[in-house]
C-alpha cells in the first residue's frame, strides 16, 4: 500500500489503518473505499492540518466488521488520522 498521500477529500480512494495500539473500534484487516462527503465536523481543505478531529464519510467497497464483531458497514465516520490515500483502484 501506498505512504500517506498530499491529501484526503470527496472522490479520494483510502485504506484504513489501525489504531496503535489497537482496540476493539478497529476494523477487521485495513478496509478499502471512498470518501463520499465529510464526516462530523464539516467540510475541511484537504491540505490542512491533521488535527484529530477531521472526519470522513467512507464507503466500503465491501461491507465490515469491526474487531469486536460489531457489522457490518457500508460505510463508516473516520478520522482522517486513520486515513490514507491509495491509488485509483480498478473495479
């Protein structure tokens, strides 16, 4: 998988990355999707600052589960600390 990216915003294709150390909120494996609009806190520019509290709406490319069984998802509220960019990827 690719480093982080210059960027995250509507239209980026992103993997998720576990916290550390993990935690139950995890998901199962790193899941692959979209950012479909911002999360909680509203629209960002998406070259600022990683704050920990940006969020972002992701649309699974397959439905997930959680660590702790919960599941499955669609899509899911992120924090954009957890969110890397990935290239275009070819369905």
């Amino acid at each position: 998988m690719t480093g982080r990216g210059p960027g995250l915003g509507v239209g980026v294709q992103v993997y998720v990355r576990e916290h550390d150390p993990a935690s139950s909120d995890d998901w199962i494996g790193e899941p692959t999707g979209v950012i479909i609009a911002p999360g909680d806190r509203g629209l960002r520019n998406v070259y600022g600052p990683q704050d920990g509290l940006t969020t972002w709406t992701v649309s699974f490319f397959e439905p997930q589960h959680r660590r702790d069984g919960r599941g499955p998802y669609e899509t899911a509220i992120i924090p954009a600390s957890l969110l890397v960019a990935e290239e275009p990827y070819d369905r």
